[in-house]
C-alpha cells in the first residue's frame, strides 16, 4: 500500500508504514520489516560495513580519492547512516559517496521516528533530516563538506536509475525488501545493471542467500559465496566482481590544477566545489572582485519559472531550484558572519490574463508537493507578501532572495583557491597533459600591481581550463551561440519604498529590503547594448512592480529620481538552456587521421579543435543563474573527477555545449529520399 500518487506525476508515491510497539517501521505493501527486530543497527553493521570490509579500504584512501558505494533500497537510510559514521571516524582526506535508489521514499515525519531508536546516529540523522527531499521523481543530491560526503538519491525504479546515470562501485549493499516480497526488484536485469556499474575487485554484500539471487550474481561476473548471518540469520551472500567494467565511468581523480575564467556567480561557485574536492584552483576575473558584472547586483531572487508541462526542461528547472535551497540553506549555516541567502519565500503572481490562464492550466496538469510551491488566492497573497495585491500565484515557502557579491566573496575565500583581478585572458591553449593561459591586465590600476606582474612573468598552466565568462566573445569564438541580453536593477535606500515579506515576482520582481536598501527589477532588452544606467528604466521597474502591487501607485513620481542602479548583461543561447560540459569531448584526437605529414603538423581548423580540446565551459544560464548554477556546478565538478553525477543523462544531454553542433548536423543531413 502506498498514498495515492498518479504514476507519471512529479510526485512519486511515499511508503505506507505501520509500526510496532518498539517503535520498528514495517511496510505495509511488501508485508515486511525495513530492519531486524533483533537489532537493526548491528545488522547493518556486519551485513554491509564490516562483509565489504569498508573500515579497512577507508583507511587506505589517498588524498583528493573518492570512494563510491551502492545501495538499492535506501528506506530509513540506515545503512547510510551506519557507513557515515563509520567514515566520520576515519577523519579521511578522501570523499565518500553515496548512491542509494528507492522506489517507495519515506514521508519525513517517517523518517524522523525511524531514526528516533538510534540515539547514537542522532547527530548524522539530524544533517539528513534537514536535506532529505520531498519525493519528486527523478535525482537528488545531498552534500555535506565538513564530513565530505555526497549521498545521490534516485526516486524512483532501481532499473530506471541504474540505466538514467553511468558510474563505478567500489561496493554494493543490495538491500531492500525480501526477493519473496519483492520480485520486482531482485531479477536478472538489476543484477546485469549492478555488474555494468562495477569494476574488478568491486564488492556485495547481501542479507539474502536465495539460490536465484546467487546464481543471477554469479552470471553477471561476481564470485559468490555464503558466509555466517547476523543472528538469527544462518547465512547471507559476499560477492566479488571479476571482470573488467562494462559501462560507465571509472575515477578519472580529482584535477590537480584548474583555471577558471571569470569570477561571477557560477565561476566562484565552481571553484569553491572543485577545491573542496581537492584541487588547486586559480580564478582570473577582468573585474576588480567577484561579482563584477552580471552577478554584481545587491540582490536577486531564487526562482524559476515551471513550464505547463513536465518536460527535460521543467525537470531540470526543478531539480535545479531544489538542490539550489539545500546548497544556500547549508553554505549559510557554514558561513558564519557572512549572510547572503535570506529564505523569506516568493510569490508568482498572476498578473495578466494569459499568466492566469497558464497557472491553471499549469496546476491541472501537475501536482508539486506543498512544502516546495502552493497555489494561493491573492488574499493570501496578501498576507505572505505584507502588501495588497490583487492578484494570487504560486507561492514557493523555501525560496528568497540572496546577495551575489557577498556569496561569491565568501566562495572565494578558500585555501585552495587564489584569485587574480583586473586582469583577462589574452591566449589559451593546450600542451601535452596541460592547458595554458596568457593574461594581461585590464586596467592601469592592474599595471602595477604585484599579481600583474608576476602574470605577465608566467604562462598559467592547468590540468583543466573551464571558461565561466558569460556573455564574452571568446565563447562566440568557440562556436556557442551565446547572445548578451540588457538588464537594468534598480534599487533605493531603505524607508523610500514599501518592503514585502517576501519576495514577489510577476512582470519584474521586488526584493524585502536589506539593511540599507531595496532591489527591484529588471528590464529585458534584448537588442540594446547600451552600458549605462537609464532614468526611464528606474521608471520602468517601478511602474511594472506598481502595477500590481497598490501601495507603490501611490509613490510620487519623484520616487524614481531617489534610485540608483547598474546595467548588466545576461548570457543566454537560443533555446535558454545552459551551456555545461567539455567542449569537443565527444571527438576523436584531432589529425589523427588527416594530419599534414609534408609538414609534418595539424592543419590550422585542427590546430583550433587541439587547443579548445577538453576546455570545459559554464555560461548561459541567463537570468536563472542563481537557481541553475549550484547544481551546474556541481554536475560539472562530478564529470571532471569522473564521480557519480548529480544530472541524469537526459538532462545532461539538454546542456552539453555539442548540442548546438548536433542540431546543425541533423538539420544538415539529407531527408530520406533526397
């Protein structure tokens, strides 16, 4: 039994439970126990930490290693708990990472009385109450960096995710609910997936000893043995796998040395990930600080707008918005004296007819859980905001506002990472097993200075380049179709104007006000290039936020004299999908078959293919960086260390810079019969 949930929902179906005066959780569709009566916490221990021998190979790690473990069935998390405690204690240099599928997620109140008869997890317990997701369909991560651990969930079918994302095990717990109980899960095509994502010397481990189990294990490529059961169990099953892995993706390690050009939003966010994974980055921005051009405005909202149908798109969008409230709600918490993020939630308003029409049509079509987003009438409205509006939206409790500088310059401060200002790419290319970067200043102030100096002296080289430069020319160089579009915030000190609640958005948006001003905003331009700040424009954010919020109506229009503000540029592509990943990765060594043996080099186009070969990029994430970037980010940071990673393959495919160029191709390709 499990609530009723429609089956192609967004939502997916939460596990009925009934429990025992013990406080011991039972599930009510498989007839079954989630743990052992006898002691759950002990069984978890030997069926999978001590038959894996992880205490051991923890120890063994190396820096910038990490270690990836498997589950099918993550229930009450238990078993994840268990082994985070266990590398807790090990204190390791390396990371571990956790990659667990559920078809029947536990509803949270389940999930905190579960874990309420294990007062020794209940510190670990309370970082994965306060991260665990709503049960949306699909992928999340979880990232706690003090105890450097990544926990990816997949929501869902354990055959769906399994074939959704390639990765390597270096060990298995196949949990879940008796094969008796649960043929669904323990068949020949989950055994043929676990054998495709391990590799030689990857361990199993395993409660049960049914003979289909062992001999569909031993099929696949593992040797199989039984060994003693946690009492009253007699036996269980260890296996090992013994061939080489058939798809997927072993470590590739951590790049040692990164270069990333540009320090806004995404850039800073990057390197802070990279480097808490181990690398050495160096960030170049033409700017005088982080946050110099598009990311630099003193306030900005968290949200995305959710398309009508469920689409890649939508599903990316989502997915994004929520890890982006986990990410800001935890960095906040690290970051002590720094506040950048302030959850205060946001409104969508409907302010038009057409905006109307497709909120409705929107609801009728999907069902979103009601701690992540809520319909409400505009007397509600009303209420959340603070102000009259005559217009209700969707309300998104868990959403805010955050101030991009003072994020990005705590990012920045990281002993792995070192930031040059004032200062641009001139050249870059690449070397046998490094990339390269020329700078120059941009700026007489930058001239003098040491880091200039000491720039021109040396060629920065790195392991890998990632470009992060927003609307720049060199990413219309590299062939990414990539368009500036104008924005101009305005804002106004403190007391000028009304302040919400909470942020509310409809045409423009309008920020509660920090301690010393208010941000509201901004304009769309998308064929103006002026640089520079517009009285008309202040008019027009105010004017657009007044429409549907009275109490701004009544300002005089002298109000628009008292702003100030800046104009930036979004970068954003032709379908306003991101650009993430590594340009021409999918391509073979340029000149390897058509290489100039009479001079004995490249051609000129293969010698431009050589040197942008494996530069990763990060751009185009328009006016939703805020949502998109963390999880870009860490997508992004997952594929260049070869770890598990944080998107599934049909929405990695949606933001691959070789997008454009596989679309010119089909569009390219003759038509059958042409």
């Amino acid at each position: 039994m499990t609530s009723s949930v429609e089956k192609d929902s967004v939502l997916l179906e939460t596990a009925v439970l009934g429990w025992s005066d013990a406080c011991e959780p039972t599930s009510e569709m498989f007839s079954d126990r989630y743990f052992s009566s006898s002691g759950g916490l002990s069984e978890s221990r030997y069926v999978f930490l001590e038959q894996n021998d992880l205490e051991q190979r923890f120890r063994n790690l190396g820096v910038r290693n990490c270690f990836t473990i498997a589950e099918t069935g993550f229930g009450t998390g238990l078993n994840f708990l268990a082994t985070a405690q266990v590398w807790q204690r090990q204190r390791s240099s390396a990371w571990l990472h956790f990659v667990s599928f559920e078809r029947y997620p536990l509803a949270q109140p389940d999930l905190e009385r579960a874990h309420a008869r294990w007062p020794e997890l209940a510190d670990l317990a309370e970082l994965l109450q306060a991260q665990y997701p709503e049960a949306v369909r699909g992928l999340h991560r979880l990232v706690w960096p003090e105890l450097r651990i990544r926990l990816t969930l997949w929501f869902g079918d354990a055959a769906e995710g399994l074939d959704a994302f390639p990765f390597i095990a270096d060990a298995w717990f196949l949990d879940g609910f008796n094969p008796s109980s649960n043929p669904a899960l323990w068949n020949d095509d989950l055994y043929r997936a676990v054998a495709n994502h391990s590799a030689e010397g990857s361990t199993l481990s395993t409660f049960t000893v049914a003979g289909a189990v062992r001999r569909g294990l031993g099929a696949v490529g593992f040797d199989v043995v039984k060994v003693p059961g946690h009492k009253p169990k007699r036996e269980m099953t260890r296996a090992t796998f013994r061939e080489t892995p058939r798809t997927g993706s072993t470590h590739a390690g951590v790049p040692r040395r990164v270069v990333i050009v540009g320090a806004g939003i995404s850039g800073c966010l990057l390197a802070a990930n990279l480097a808490d994974r181990g690398s050495d980055v160096t960030i170049v921005e033409a700017g005088p600080g982080p946050a110099n051009a598009a990311s630099g405005n003193p306030q900005g909202a968290l949200y995305v707008k959710l398309a009508v149908d469920y689409t890649p798109q939508s599903q990316l969008a989502l997915m994004a918005l929520l890890f982006a409230q986990r990410f800001y709600d935890s960095a906040q918490a690290r970051m002590n004296g720094i506040r950048f993020w302030h959850p205060t939630g946001l409104l969508q308003l409907a302010t038009d007819a057409t905006e109307l029409d497709r909120q409705a049509r929107f609801l009728q079509r999907n069902r979103y859980p009601q701690k992540f987003m809520q319909a409400v009438s505009a007397r509600t409205a009303s209420e959340l905001a603070g102000l009259a509006t005559d217009h209700g939206g969707l309300y998104f409790p868990r959403s805010g506002w955050l101030s991009p500088p003072a994020l990005c310059q705590a990012l920045c401060d990281h002993p792995n990472i070192r930031l040059f200002t004032n200062m641009s790419m001139r050249e870059f290319g690449a070397e046998p097993g490094a990339h390269w970067v020329d700078l120059e200043p941009t700026s007489d102030s930058a001239a003098d200075s040491a880091q200039a100096t000491d720039a021109r002296r040396t060629r920065l080289t790195a392991d890998q380049l990632i470009l992060c430069t927003g609307a720049s020319p060199v990413l219309k160089r590299l062939g990414l179709p990539i368009k500036p579009i104008r924005g101009q915030v305005s804002w106004w000190p403190v007391g000028v104007l009304p302040s919400p609640d909470c942020v509310v958005c409809g045409d423009g948006y309008i920020n509660p006000s920090d301690t010393t001003q208010q941000t509201l905003g901004a304009t769309f331009d998308l064929h103006d290039d002026f640089p520079g700040v517009r009285g008309e424009d202040h008019q027009r954010n105010l004017s657009s936020v007044a429409a549907w919020l009275p109490d701004l109506q009544r300002l005089d229009n002298a109000a628009a004299y008292l702003a100030q503000g800046r104009t930036s540029f979004r970068c954003t592509t032709p379908d306003y999908q991101p650009i993430a990943g590594v340009l021409n990765e999918d391509r073979g060594r340029p000149g390897e078959q058509n290489c100039d043996s009479a001079s004995g080099g490249y051609h000129e186009a293969e010698r431009k293919v050589e040197a942008e070969r494996e530069v990763a990029v990060l751009a185009g994430l328009g006016s939703k960086g805020l949502a998109l970037a963390p999880l870009l980010a860490e997508w992004l940071s997952d594929h260049l260390c070869g770890e598990p990673p944080a998107l599934p393959q049909a929405l990695k495919e949606k933001v691959l810079p070789s997008r454009f160029r596989d679309r010119q191709a089909r569009r390219m390709a003759p038509r059958n019969g042409q």
